[in-house]
C-alpha cells in the first residue's frame, strides 16, 4: 500500500486482492474469540477525525483500531475547535504535533484527506470525503462479493439509487470494474451526474434492467443533500419506480446496500428482513476490511523504509 | 541432514512425547506456520498411530504477534496473499486445559516462540505448554528453551538453517548456508 | 471620462533602442527606436533620439508595445487590505504591462453611491502606479434590488456598471439599469449567470465533475443568462460589455445578438484561454474560478474567437484572496485567481509561441480594444501621445514565481510554470511605473 489510503484509484487490482485477503486470513474470524484483540498495533496512535454524523463507519473504524491494540482517539466537529473557526489546517497540525500513526478522515467536502495529508505525517485513510469517494466502503463491498461469489471477473451488478450525491457509488463503480465486474447505474436523469457515463458504466433509468445482473446494490436517497432542489417530482412518484424489493429479484440475486437504509423508500422492509440482502455481512466485512487496511497501510510502509527489516525477512521467510 | 534423518528425528520426538505425556487425553500439537504445521501432523499422525488415538492438531498464524513490524510488513509483501493457499489460523480444538506442544522447524533468537504463546493465550488458557523444534541452532534473545529437540546445530550468527519438507519443498533436508552479504 | 492620473514618479526621459515596436493600431510593426521626453513620445524612427540628457535602454531582442488596459480587476480596497489595495493592485498591473485598470465595485462598501466612489478616486489618486477608472455598482449592496445612484456616480467619474460575481437576477431591475446607463451612455458590465442552474456548483460540470463528485456549473448556466441579458440590452438598444465569456455557447449568443445590431463587446480571461476543466483534478483551490474552467472545446472555441474578433477583449478577472482563504478543501475556497502580472507571457507563451494568435491581436485585445470600451483614448506608440507603454523580454524562459508578485496575493492558476515575456518596463501616464530589477537602473 502507498502512504495514504485517499481514492480507490490508489490501489492496484493486485494491492485490493491482498488487503482482502489479509482481511480474511487475520480479521475475519477474530469477532469469533473470547478475545477480539491483537497486540499488532499496540503503542500507536490513531485519530479518527469525523467532520460528518456517522455511526457504522465511526463505529466500524474505532472498534478496528481498538482491536489491533492501537490509541483511538475520536475527534467530532462538533466537538472540537472546529466550531470556534479553526481552519481544516490548523486543526491537522495541531493533532500532527501529537504524532499519530493514522488519521481517519470523514470530511463533507471533496479531497479534504488529501489536502490533509500534506499537513500529516500520519497516514491519511478516507472515510468518505463530501460526494468524492468513500475507498473503504468500496473494499468491504469487494470483500463481501468475494465472500459470496469467489471470482467477481464477469459478475454483473446494478447500483441503483441516488447516484449523484453517493460517494460510495464513485468508488464502486471504479473499484468493481477494477475487478472485472459489469456495473449498470440505474437511477432518474436528474439523480445521474451528468458524465457519469464516461466513468465507464452503463446507465439505465429503469428497474427492468435488474433481470440482467447478479447483484443489485441500492444506496440511500441522500435527502439531506438534496439542500432546496427538487430532483424528483415527489418521492412517492419515486418510489414507485426505483424501491428494490423481492419482487424485482429473481433466484441467486444478492443485494447489497452500504447503510443506513431508508425501509421503504429504496428497499422494501420485506428485502430489509429477507435472507437476500448481505447488510449485516457488510458490515462484518467492514471490521476486517479497515483492521486489514490499518495493519498493511503501517507495516507496508514499516517493511519498505527499514532494510534491517528486510533482511530480518530474509532469515526467517526462508 | 538427509531425507531418511529427517524422518528418523520426527518418528523418535513423537516417542519421547509419548513417554513424557501422562495425560494423552489433554494433548494436542500446534505448529507455527509455514513448516511447523507440517511438523505437527507428521508429529500428531506417528503419536496417534503409536498410541492408538487421534491427536488433535492445530496451526497457529503468529504473524500478527510478532515483535518487529517491519518483519511483518515484509512477509506480508512477501507472502503472495492473493494465492488461496495462504492460511491463517486453524485451532480446531478448545485449548483450555490442554497441554500444547508448540510446534516449529527451527528454534533461533526464541522471539517466535514468545509471540506463539501469546497468540496462543488469546485463544484460551492451555494447562501446559511445551515445545517440540527439529532444530535448534542456538543464539537466544529470550529465556526459553525446547522441551523436545530434533538436534542441536551450533551456529554463526551469519549462517542460515533451511529447512526443507517435503509438504511444501518436495524433499525433506535441513541445510546450513552462509549468508552473503547483499 | 474621467480617469485617475497617477502622481508617483516624475516623467520618463529615455530612449528604448532597438526593439520590435508593434502597435497595431498605427500599423506599425518594425524595429525602430522610440524617444520619451517628460513623459510624452517625441518621436519614432530609426536612429531617433540623439538629445542629452536621456537614458538609453538597449532594448534589441524585446518587444515594446502600447500599455494594456484591463477592464476586470478587483482590488479589494476598501474592505480587505490584507488581500489587495489600490497601491498594491496597480503596482501588480504595472509589472504586468498595464497602463490602467478598472476597478470592480464590490468592495465593502460597495461602489454604489457618488460618496463611495468620489472616496475611491480621492485614494487611487494618492496611490495607484497606473490609471485606476472605476465602475460603480447596478444595484445597491449588490442586492440586485435596487438601482444604484447611477446617474450622480457616472457625474463622479464611473465609466461603467457592474455587479460583477452578484448576476442582476430580475430581468425588469436589469432593463431598468440599461434604461438608467442609456441617459449617461454608460456600458454595463454583465456577469452572466443563471443562480438557480449554477446552484452551488464548484466547477465545469461534465467529465471532471462526475469523477470528481463535484457539483457542476452547467455551460448553460451561462449561455442562458448571455442570451437573456443581451436580449433585454437589444431591446433597449443598450451598450452591455459581457465579462469573462467561458464556452462556446456563449459566443454564439453573442455573435447572434451582434447579428441583429447590438452593441456588444466581450472578454475572457487569460485562464479561460489556456486552462481547462482537467485541472481541477490537481483540487487546487487556484483552479478555482467563476465561470469555472471549461472543456478544452470550449477552449479551443474560446482561442478561435479571440483570433477572429468574437472576443474583443481579454480581462484579467484579477481576484486577490488570502492564502489562508485557499489553503482549504476545494469547496470552501471563494472563487477567483490573481492575473495582472502574468496575463501577458502566459497568453504569449501558450497563443502567440504556439501559434494559435497572432501578436497584433493579442495586443489589440489587451490595450486597444478594452481602451475603447471604456471610452479612454487608446494607447498608441506615437509622436505627441502621452508615454503608455511596456517593453517586454521575449528571449529567455523563466518560471512563474507567486513569491516575487507585487500583488499582495498568491492565488496565481500559473505558479511554476515556465513562460516566455517577461515586463522589463512600464511607463503608465508617462511615469515610470514598473521597471524590473534586472533590466538597468532605476529611472532618473
């Protein structure tokens, strides 16, 4: 791995394929013992610097942390000096000068883990920046595709839904054709940012095309993006044509949807509840995936600047 | 050491624990990935074929305890990840109240060997734990020593031990190289 | 019209020896010596100037061409000092080759009163380098509610209007601001701009957006509002200058409106000519601008205007913004990059090296043209008329350093990049106002 985790443009298909096995190998089964710990990152300091309401990624990237032994220190806007006008800059040199080994960054604002990383000695993962991206999710959702289908060259998914305000549609429309997969965006005119086509998916505005695919992956309707703009006629008229449920599925189609989840508004309560939808093991995958990523993006870099540590290897690969 | 030794040495460690086990019932091997998870089912297939009963067998996946985070990082580079044959992990038995044999090829600094206990109690609490290595090339960092051992190699810091099985090398041997510097 | 004079520096005696003296203009294009008495051209021709008394700059090599006049620059005075002043802005323009600039009005206050502005000409007069004429503001505050006092501002000296940034919104105030501009044959202004469709967008939308996650300012956004606005000022048989024109949309709708008779002008910034959208990808806040930057179609388009008189115009749209304001993510840094100091050699190195833009109309676009929009006599390099000129070294390539602006800000779209033309000499009113430190000494 690089430095920083910023875009899913930063990994290579070969990087993905072996953060996601690392994340099987070590993390996956971990949530199973008595104790969910490893002593891997014990010492270090990680800062999960959150500019945005979460809860499942804050949760997710804490428990991680928390669980390869490292400092987690969870800094909210609302609670730091950010309310008193600090600026992003100031803010970031300020905890550099505590010398952490990761910062976490979930920021409203396209590119703020990379403007940060120039402010940083800390390794920078994005945790979802404005309508940028969100790399994480994109590996977790690659994960738990792997988990259910094994080889994903081939595997034909439809993202259905808010398109325009999504980061994680971003990400995952580049991360799943890293890995082979057709993807479909499915989604009004008005919910479609205009050139996405020339991202490399193929655009559809209507459910129909759900009978071609393997998975269907739903995202939220980000109403709270929608700021004063009325995108669609109503959201009823919405509903009644974009809301996935087990009547637009056929045999074997999984759904996946990156949370929280509107019941009723993308995905039908019934899908919610039903066996077809990998939700919760998302968000299982989500866990492994950010230990994984935590642990490589530290001795990665460890294991590329010390050359003691290389030869350290030699003597005991062997 | 030749093929034939190499499985002489296997066969007499499975006696002497045999002898020195009072409590057969609570056994159970575990060997520390790669080639001491090799050594452990060869070990755990003699001691059940001498005894007559199945020995249950582990492998234990140190790579996260270990002490020196750029070592990792570099096996982790290493180690090709994506090739589905990369294991992690497998204790297919509780290890409450067992008595561990560790399992490895070679016992060097002992700061392997630390890590494997660690790992080890965060899966439970053994009664005992004991370790069984085909060679001990000496060079201690740690106060540990081997319960069962193949043969003891005197050494140079700069030599290196390979040791070779035939699982994943296609040969049984164990050679002593010197390491050029790079 | 009235326009500031500046007072700083005595009257230039010299004699530039040697250069390629280009003034389309007078059609003049040769090498030729020119001679500068107490700030006046006393004459022009080989081997000129044999009087005592006068330094001779050696000038073989370089480019000695009428000062340029921009028609867009915002100098921050009064309101945010830190950012610009009228002293720092026009000393800015001077080392770029302008001879004068037009101050735009949203300054806080806002040029909306005769008060405010006769103010503003009181403080250009004790401080600016170069020729400072004002615009005042179409509506008060920049509300786009009501008018403002246009008629007692173009009686105090405003040459134009504008509510540049703040697009006049209601169709019926703007008609009634060209009607109120007719009376005092004033031009307005326009920043074309439909608010609604460019919403909060922070950039071109299309390609770059989309991979971007960015929100986008729709081409339309723009071309709506030229259409619009220049159908009213047809109506009313207005004069209307459109500001920074970004796509190629717009220059049909100004070539349409034209067709029918109407009294249109336009300019685009040097940015818009030579950047496009893809460079927003760096999300650097200097490539940050408003209208955003736009397809390399549109650039291209944009480059074929200048070439075949669509575009009259090139303005800087010089926006100063501290750096604190730009170290931020790409979406909370204001629109708006710097450009008087490096307008001439970045359109140099990238039209008129590459061939794209003939010399002549690039200088007619910087110093004629504007000059006549303003209604201010044109520079010209000739005998009698006052000392407005610039010489410029086209030898050597240097890199554009945002530390050694005059400016006091750094916002520049072109740090590091390596241009050809460097200003060695501004004489502005006949005062020297720039002369850079590697080109002699200082002036007598």
């Amino acid at each position: 791995m690089n430095k920083d985790l910023l875009s899913i443009d930063d990994l290579s298909r070969e990087e993905m394929e072996s953060i996601l096995a690392t994340a099987r190998k070590d993390f996956l089964d971990l949530s199973r013992r008595d104790i969910k710990k490893v002593p891997t990152l014990r010492g270090r300091t990680i800062i999960d610097l959150f500019y945005e309401k979460s809860t499942r990624t804050s949760t997710s990237f804490e428990l991680a942390g928390k669980r390869l032994s490292a400092d987690v220190i969870n800094v909210k806007a609302d609670s730091s000096a950010v309310g008193k006008g600090e600026s992003l800059k100031d803010t970031v040199l300020t905890l550099n000068a505590y010398a952490p080994d990761i910062i976490v960054i979930r920021h409203p604002h396209v590119g703020a883990p990379a403007f940060i990383a120039r402010y940083t000695d800390a390794h920078v993962i994005n945790a979802g920046d404005g309508k940028g991206g969100h790399p994480t999710q994109c590996l977790l959702d690659i994960f738990s595709l792997q988990r259910e289908y094994g080889e994903l060259q081939g595997l034909k998914v439809a993202i259905v839904g808010d398109i325009l305000h999504s980061r994680v549609a971003r990400s995952n429309i580049a991360g799943f054709r890293k890995m082979g997969m057709e993807v479909t965006l499915v989604a009004p005119p008005a919910l479609l940012p205009r050139g996405v086509e020339t991202l490399g998916a193929r655009v559809s505005h209507t459910l129909d095309v759900l009978d071609d695919v393997d998975v269907v992956y739903l995202l939220r309707m980000q109403k709270e993006r929608h700021g004063s703009t009325i995108l669609v006629p109503s959201l009823r008229e919405y509903i009644a044509r974009y809301c996935v449920g087990r009547r637009h599925l056929k045999r074997g189609q999984k759904v996946l949807h990156p949370g929280p989840i509107n019941r009723g508004v993308e995905i039908e309560a019934e899908l919610a509840d039903s066996g077809e939808n990998l939700i919760l093991q998302q968000v299982e995958a989500g866990l492994a995936v950010r230990m994984a990523i935590m642990y490589r993006i530290i001795v990665d870099a460890a294991a590329l600047q010390d050359t003691a540590g290389a030869r350290a290897v030699q003597a005991v690969a062997d | 050491m030749p093929a034939d030794q190499v499985g002489r040495t296997i066969v007499r460690i499975a006696h002497e624990i045999l002898e020195k086990t009072e409590e057969l019932d609570r056994l159970a091997l575990v060997g520390i990935l790669t080639r001491g998870a090799y050594l452990a089912r060869r070990l755990a297939d003699h001691i059940g074929e001498f005894a007559g009963r199945e020995v249950p067998v582990g492998e234990l996946d140190i790579s996260l305890y270990r002490d020196d985070v750029a070592a990792r990082g570099s096996l982790t580079v290493r180690s090709k990840l994506t090739q589905p044959e990369v294991r992690g992990t497998n204790l297919p038995f509780d290890v409450d109240e067992k008595i561990v044999i560790l399992v490895d090829d070679v016992l060097f600094t002992g700061r392997t060997i630390r890590a494997a206990i660690d790992a080890l109690f965060d899966y439970g609490r053994p009664a005992r734990i004991q370790l069984a290595v085909l060679v001990d090339r000496g060079h201690r960092e740690l106060p540990i020593r081997p319960d069962f051992v193949g043969k003891n190699l005197p050494t140079s810091q700069d030599e290196r031990i390979n040791v070779r099985l035939r699982e994943v090398d296609g040969v049984d041997e164990v050679v002593l190289e010197a390491v050029r510097d790079e | 019209m009235k326009a500031v004079m500046t007072r700083r520096g005595t009257r230039a005696n010299l004699v530039v020896r040697g250069a390629r003296v280009i003034d389309p203009a007078q059609g003049l294009d040769s090498v030729i010596d020119v001679v500068v008495e107490k700030g006046r051209i006393t004459a022009v021709g080989k081997k000129a100037g044999k009087a005592a008394g006068l330094e001779v700059l050696d000038a073989a090599g370089c480019l000695l061409l009428p000062g340029f006049v921009d028609l867009q620059t915002h100098l921050r005075a009064p309101g945010r000092e830190d950012e610009e002043d009228i002293a720092s802005g026009t000393a800015a323009a001077a080392a770029g080759g302008y001879v004068a600039v037009t101050a735009m009005a949203n300054t806080d206050p806002v040029v909306d009163t005769a008060a405010v502005l006769e103010a503003q000409l009181e403080a250009a007069e004790k401080e600016a380098a170069v020729r400072v004429t004002f615009t005042g503001s179409i509506t008060r505050g920049l509300a786009g509610e009501r008018l403002s006092e246009i008629w007692d501002m173009a009686d105090a000296g405003a040459v134009a209007f504008s509510d540049d940034g703040r697009p006049v919104e209601s169709g019926a105030l703007l008609r009634a601001a060209f009607q109120a501009a007719q009376l005092v044959q004033r031009p307005l202004f326009l920043h074309c701009e439909d608010a609604s469709l460019a919403a909060a967008g922070q950039m071109h939308e299309g390609t770059v957006s989309a991979a971007l996650g960015l929100e986008g300012i729709p081409a339309c956004a723009e071309t709506a509002a030229v259409a619009r606005d220049l159908e009213i000022a047809a109506y009313e048989g207005a004069r209307v200058h459109v500001l920074h024109v970004s796509c190629a949309g717009s220059l049909a709708a100004v070539a349409a409106a034209r067709a029918r008779g109407a009294e249109v002008t336009c300019e685009v910034t040097p940015h818009h000519l030579v950047l496009d959208h893809q460079a927003v990808r760096s999300l650097d806040a200097c490539t940050k601008m408003n209208p955003p930057l736009r397809s390399e179609e549109d650039r291209r388009a944009l480059v074929a205007a200048l070439a075949d008189g669509g575009i009259d115009c090139i303005g800087t749209d010089h926006a100063p913004h501290a750096p604190q304001e730009k170290e931020v993510p790409f979406e909370e840094a204001p629109f708006g990059v710097i450009g008087l100091e490096t307008a001439f050699p970045v359109l140099y190195t990238e039209l008129v090296a590459g061939g794209d833009l003939p010399l002549e109309v690039l200088v007619r676009a910087m110093s004629t043209n504007p000059a006549r929009v303003l209604g201010l006599t044109p520079p010209a390099v000739a005998e009698g008329a006052e000392a407005d000129l610039c010489l410029v070294d086209i030898s050597g390539e240097y890199a554009i350093e945002p530390e050694r602006f005059r400016s006091r800000s750094r916002n520049t779209a072109f740090a590091g990049r390596k241009v050809k033309g460097r200003i060695l000499l501004t004489l502005a009113g006949g005062r020297e106002a720039f002369r850079d430190e590697r080109f002699g000494e200082g002036g007598s």
